[in-house]
C-alpha cells in the first residue's frame, strides 16, 4: 500500500491549496463568516455514515482489513451530533418551513455535496477491502485538512462566543487524525499491506476519483460562501 499512500499524500497536498483553504486561513474575515458554509455540508454529513455502515462496514468476516474497516466505520458513525450542536451554537438552527428546508438540502448549492456519498457507496460497493481502504483513507486525509483549518477558526470564534465547537473544533479534529481509526498503530499496518500491482493500480485510480470528488465539494462550498452572507443562510426557497 505504500505507493497508493505516497498517491494520497500528494493529492492531500494539492487538496490542501484549494481556494477554500485560502479562505479559511484569512483572518481578516470574521470567522463566523468563515464557517458560512455550514449548512452546505448537511448532506454529507448526514449520509457519511450511513455509508459507513452499509457500504463500508461487512460483518461477519474474517478478513483483517475488513475487520480494520469495520472497527473504523464503528467510530465513524456519529460525528453528526457534534454537527447538531455546532449548527445551534453558530445560529444556524433558524426556523424554516419543511419545503423550504428540503428545497436547500436537495438544490443546486448542494449537488456535489450529495454526490460524494453516492459515489463514495459506488466505489465502495462489493469490491475488495484494500479498495475500500483505499477510499477511507482519502476521506480522512481530506477531513484533516478541512479539520486542521476549521479548528483554528473554531478558537478563534470560542474566544469571542466562550462556546466549544465540537464539530468544527480540536474535539472532531484529534480523531479525524487523516488514517482510519480505532486500531492501534493503524498507519504502519496500511503501509505495510502487501497488494498486486494489478490492486495497486485499482487503488490509485480510485484516489485520484475520490479526490476529484472531494475538490468539486468543496469548490461549490466557496461559490457558495460568495453568494451568500451570514444574514441569507441557510436559504429558504
């Protein structure tokens, strides 16, 4: 796996210098405003771990990387809450009529939003576990560069608010650690998996589509953030 790691590592390099990043690294933009993306992520959010729990996760098995894989999906599976409370905490949780809040999690602002989960479960459905790890590490390698960029806005905001974003925070951060979790000295066990060139190259074209996915995310969350101030979102339709 290791040169399929190496692939990722680049590619969480060039993830890195999105526009979005740039973004939140500007400090002389409130960092309220910074997070104005929120409600955008609802999608993903919401349906990540029901991918991890019918795509990812395969119970009973014997297979070591699929038993790796489901011990991750486990502790995987409730970021939302985290999510529930931030959304509270930056006022986001502002009445809206049903249709009006079906119409913004299912409109154009969140289309690529939603097609990462349902790519993420194409990818992932009834193919080997070194593919499917494959997958899970490009997640975590993008949710720790939005993660590390986030947190910082996150203390910066706690500082004037006195509230803690979980979600947003350090708290989701220190286990968005950019591997699969929930086994001990994960990394060096990936990197030491033994595949066929024939897999290795399965892998990195599914690195290379998953970051795709990921990057056309994240790009529609900044065309998002530049339509939309703090007092317009989320949008009732």
């Amino acid at each position: 796996m290791k040169a399929v790691l190496a692939l990722i590592e680049q590619k969480k390099q060039e993830f890195s210098k999105l526009p979005i990043c740039e973004f939140l690294k500007d400090k002389s933009i409130p960092p309220r405003q910074r997070l104005a993306f929120a409600p955008c992520i609802t999608p993903f959010v919401m349906n990540i771990w029901e991918v991890n729990k019918y795509f990812f996760r395969e119970e009973p098995t014997d297979d070591p990387i699929q038993q790796l894989i489901n011990v991750h999906s486990y502790e995987d599976d409730h970021h939302f809450l985290w999510y529930y409370e931030d959304m509270q905490k930056l006022g986001f949780n502002q009445p809206m009529t049903y249709l009006e809040a079906l119409k913004f999690i299912w409109g154009p602002e969140n289309d690529k939003a939603r097609r990462v989960c349902y790519k993420l479960s194409a990818y992932a459905y009834q193919v080997d576990p070194v593919l499917k790890l494959a997958i899970i590490e490009c997640n975590e390698a993008t949710g720790n560069v939005v993660l590390s960029l986030t947190a910082e806005v996150a203390r910066e905001l706690q500082q004037i608010t006195g509230e803690n974003y979980r979600y947003f925070g350090e708290y989701h951060l220190a286990v968005e650690t950019g591997h699969a979790m929930g086994t001990p000295d994960v990394e060096n066990l990936i990197e030491n998996i033994e595949i066929s060139p024939e897999m290795e190259a399965k892998a990195c074209l599914l690195v290379e589509q998953v970051f795709a996915d990921f990057t056309e995310m994240l790009n529609e969350w900044m065309v998002y953030i530049k339509a939309h101030k703090l007092d317009q979102v989320p949008v009732g339709v």
